[in-house]
C-alpha cells in the first residue's frame, strides 16, 4: 500500500516495520525515515532514543517533524494523554548525506530501521559503512525494507546483500516477502553481527 502526498509518499515498505516487535527502552536510527512511522512506534512503545535521518531537509521539515509533533505526546501540548514516550525519550532529526552522519563518533544505536534506501548502486557501500560504524557490538540488528530490484537504478535488497556478504562481518536472514504477482516484490532483512 502506498500513500501519496505530492511528490513524497509514505514507503509501503515503512508499513513493514510496524509488524515487527520492536525492543523498548533502546536506542533506535531511522535511516531514509520519510514519515517516520515506524520511529514513532517505538517512540510511542518506549524507545530510549530515536534518530531520524533523511537525506534531503525538506522531508524532515514537511513530513517526520510534523508527523512527529502529532502522533508523539511529549511533543504536544500537556494536557494530552501521558505515553512511555513522555519519559523522556530522546528525539533528534539529521538531514543529509550517510557519509557526513558516519562522521559522528558519538551514535551507537541497538536498532536501525532502513526502508526503501537500496536503490542506488552507488550509495551501497557508503550505506553499510555507516551501518557498521553505528551498530552497537556484538547484539545490534538492522532491519532492512525495500524491494528486491529498483528498475532503472540498478538497486535493490540483492545488490546490498551482496556488498554484505563479501564484506562478511554482518550476516543475513530474510523476515519476510511480499509477492503478489503483480507488483515489485517487497522484502524484510535482518542484519546483525556475525
């Protein structure tokens, strides 16, 4: 399912992750976070932190914030109902590329949520370099949503699992896939420390 809005949309692949149990009281990176949503479950849930990363500003301006700022109680005005959120989860939103993000030396996160940021060729190595700078050692997983192939721009969940596997630190398992028959099929990857 795909929701528009203008020229940006909510991933069908964002859905994905809502199904997955996420741990509480942890520390969560939102990679390629469009909405949000799935950021703002584990908010919600009682994460300790989420960080959303986008590349480009305007999504974070225009979509994750306001999201945020609605569904995210310690973020609207008191007399709204008390969450685990309000217990002080921290919440930060960074704009950019995943080279400048990997820069940090401070972000170790338990958790991160990627959807629909494969498609690139070109961007793949310096995605999972960022992925193994930020992962916390040795019990951290990545959960990966995209679609096995992005027609055009040669992407996809195949050509990034192949740059994890050759690298061999990270393994893989497949969650989930959703082949209809008549769309792109859709999968989930979990990756963790080897």
């Amino acid at each position: 399912m795909l929701i528009f809005f203008g020229p940006c949309y909510c991933s069908s692949c964002s859905y994905r992750f809502l199904i997955i149990a996420l741990a509480i009281e942890i520390y969560n990176l939102i990679l390629g976070c469009g909405h949000g949503l799935p950021g703002i479950f584990a908010c919600l849930e009682g994460a300790a932190a989420i960080h959303f990363q986008d590349f480009n500003a305007e999504v974070l301006q225009c979509l994750t914030i306001p999201n945020v700022n609605a569904n995210v109680p310690s973020f609207q005005p008191p007399a709204l109902q008390e969450t685990k959120c309000d217990k002080g989860a921290e919440i930060l939103f960074f704009a950019g590329d995943w080279r400048e993000f990997r820069e940090n030396p401070d972000a170790q996160y338990d958790i991160i949520l990627m959807a629909e940021t494969v498609y690139s060729i070109s961007t793949l190595q310096h995605l999972y370099e960022l992925i193994k700078k930020c992962i916390t050692r040795p019990h951290g997983v990545v959960y990966l949503a995209a679609k096995k192939h992005y027609f055009g721009v040669g992407g996809g969940t195949r050509r990034f699992l192949s740059v994890v596997e050759k690298d061999g630190v990270l393994v893989s398992s497949m969650v989930a896939e959703v082949a209809d028959g008549s769309s792109n099929v859709r999968e989930v990857w979990k990756l963790s420390f080897k």
